[in-house]
C-alpha cells in the first residue's frame, strides 16, 4: 500500500501568515487522485480538495492544493482564526486507500 | 446529494462483536466503492475497510481477521463486523462513499461517525 508523509507535524503560525503542508506518497498516486481533510475536536473530517487541487463546495478561495505524482501540498494564503485545525490527506489511486498522520496548525 | 449515516451500539463489551451498518443516500447502488474508517481518541485516521461494486474488497492486514463486511444494495446499506473487541477498538467509526465512482471528478462523502467504547 502506499504510505503517505506529512509534514511538518505541527506548524506553528499566527493569524494572516500563510500555511504551507506537504504530503509525500512512498509511490506515485495514480491519476493525482489526493484529497485533503480538515478536523476540528469532535468533529468529522471536512472535505477541503479532491483530485488534488479541485476545491470542493463551499471552502473558501484561500485553500489551494497543488502537487502531482509523489509531492502534494496543500496552502492556506492566509490563516483565519477557524483554520486553526489539524488536516489530513488521503490518496484513493491506489487501492486501498491510505490517510497521512496528519499535520496540526496551531496559533504561535 | 450524497448522505451517509452509520448507526449501531455505542457500548461493546470485551471480546464482544461490534457492529455498525452505514445506510447511504443519493448515490448510486450499482458502481459503488464504499470505506469504513476508524480514529481512536486523540489519534489519526485509519482505514478499515474498502468495498467495492464487483464484490472485491480491502482489508487493512492488522484487522483483516477480524472483520466482516455485508453489503445490501436493496437497502442502500453495508455493514462492518468487527470479532473479538478490545479496549484498543473504541474509536469515532466513520463510513465514507465516493461518488460518482469511476468519474475523474470523484470525490468522498462522508457520515458524522459513531463512537464505539469497548468496556465491561
């Protein structure tokens, strides 16, 4: 199966500074097929990209996935109080489908 | 709109089955490609299961002699079973579709989670 890296582990910023989260596949993900989660304590995953840069419904124009083959990233232009949150990337082009350990993003 | 909604018991005793069935709506029941997903308190998320349309399905090796998966399409449903708990199996239990399966804009759904505590 293929294991995904995240990092950093936490990242420490403050608000208005810009985010960058990396994701590493130990093998190519077929067809850039990476989505990127949002979660807050006691809630479930929030779907934020698809397909590795395709934004979903309702997220804001400041997320943004880029990235291709083994290097994925996910950035937030700039940090808003409610994007203080830990995030998770998936792949699903290979199956099974494997989640990263998850990067937090907490207030400096 | 594509729903999902796991429901099931939220106390487990040890060594006990757990079982949670996930009633999916607004999807298709003929190409389907649906997913159990586990996170235990205060750690990350891990995948269980895959179930595929043709039948074929993914097990993750650490739990693949324990589990059990039943899909009713009549119902729009599918089911994990889950042998021989522990108090390492308490976790939020989330099921998860992805939708339209087989489109390159496919994209997962996923229900709200039920937490399963395993104790006596």
């Amino acid at each position: 199966e293929i294991v995904l890296t995240q990092s950093p582990g936490t990242l420490s910023l403050s608000p208005g500074e810009r985010a960058a989260l990396s994701c590493r596949a130990s093998q190519s993900v077929s067809r850039n097929y990476l989505t990127w989660y949002q979660q807050k304590p006691g809630q479930a995953p929030r779907l934020l990209i698809y397909g590795a840069s395709s934004r979903a419904t309702g997220i804001p124009d400041r997320f943004s996935g880029s990235g291709s083959g083994t290097d994925f990233t996910l950035t937030i232009s700039r940090l808003e109080p409610e994007d203080f949150a830990v995030y998770y990337c998936q792949q699903y082009g290979s199956s099974p489908g494997t989640f990263g350990q998850g990067t937090k993003v907490e207030i400096k | 709109q594509v729903q999902l909604q796991e429901s099931g018991p939220g106390l487990v005793r040890p060594s006990a089955t757990l079982s949670l069935t996930c009633t999916v709506s607004g999807g298709s029941i003929s190409t389907f490609y649906w997913s159990w997903i586990r996170q235990p308190p205060g750690k990350g998320l891990e995948w269980i299961a895959y179930v595929y349309y043709s039948g074929t399905t993914d097990y993750n090796p650490s739990l693949r002699s324990r589990i059990t998966t039943v899909v009713d399409t009549s119902k729009s449903q599918f089911s994990l079973k889950l042998s021989s708990v522990t108090a390492a199996d308490t976790a939020v239990y989330y099921c998860a579709s992805l939708e339209p399966y087989g489109d390159p804009t496919m994209r997962w759904y996923w229900g709200p989670g039920i937490l399963v505590t395993v104790s006596s």
